[in-house]
C-alpha cells in the first residue's frame, strides 16, 4: 500500500508479510511489494537501528505474541525513528483482551495497557485521531529513544 507513495518521495520501501497468511490470496504480492516473508516478531532480516519508519496498519492485533512485535519494531528503528501504529482498540477497556482469531486475523482486542506497553518501548507516544469520511480510527505515533530498550 505504501510502497509507490513512498518510493515516489526518496524514500527506501522494504515490505514484509507471511507467505502462510498472505500467499494463498495474493501471490504476486511476494516480490512485488512484499520483501520478506516474515513475522513482526522475528525481523532478523533488518539489523538494529535500520530504518528510520516503521509501519504497521492493522497488524499487531493479529500477532499472538504482540510484545515481542512492538520489542522487534523498536530494535530495527534508528534512535529518534519513529513507528506508525494503527490498531484497533478500546480505550475504555483497562486490560487487553485476548480473543478467538476474527475474519480479519485479529486476536487481540486492546485495553488501556496497549498504552503502558508502547511507552515501556518507545521514548515518546503520540495518539492522533484519524477521521476520513466513515471512518474513525486513531494511530499511535512512536519515536524510538536514543538507546534501545
């Protein structure tokens, strides 16, 4: 999805999938926009500091073990890089819930504690409300601090 938007402005792309959840219905995505066959929580392919942006749009929700995702996603940002996240999430549940695998591959429903658990990770956390016709979401914006956690 980012990958013309970015490549168009300078910017370097890397995409990163699963073969075992994306291959069976878009094929042609490995290769295409899709880098690495991967999981969020094993991104040994990136050495640390890498990258200076790290996206992930609806992601972490479907990743059981969604902390050892957010620890990947800071170790492979530069110090001052910054995580876009845009999960789906109560903010008036306290705890995280875990739940059954939905249509969408999610198994997390996020409570209050999404919040605490980013800013043990990342320096700073900024929550921007995003809103475009129907929908209305938030993302979570991170910066990585000068040291990894």
């Amino acid at each position: 999805m980012f990958r013309g938007y970015l490549s168009r402005r300078g910017w370097e792309y890397t995409g990163t999938d699963r073969w075992d959840v994306r291959g069976s219905n878009d094929q042609e995505a490995f290769g295409y926009y899709i880098d690495y066959d991967a999981d969020a929580t094993d991104l040994s392919f990136a050495a640390s500091g890498a990258y200076e942006l790290f996206i992930a749009q609806q992601v972490i929700e479907a990743v059981v073990d969604y902390p050892a995702a957010l620890d990947e996603a800071s170790r492979v940002l530069e110090p001052g890089g910054r995580a876009l996240l845009q999960v789906v999430w109560e903010p008036n549940r306290v705890q995280s819930l875990r739940r059954p695998r939905d249509r969408h591959g999610s198994v997390w429903s996020f409570g209050q504690d999404w919040i605490e658990g980013l800013q043990l990770r990342f320096a700073q956390v900024e929550r921007v409300t995003l809103a475009e016709d129907d929908y209305r979401g938030e993302l979570f914006v991170c910066r990585r601090g000068d040291r990894f956690s």
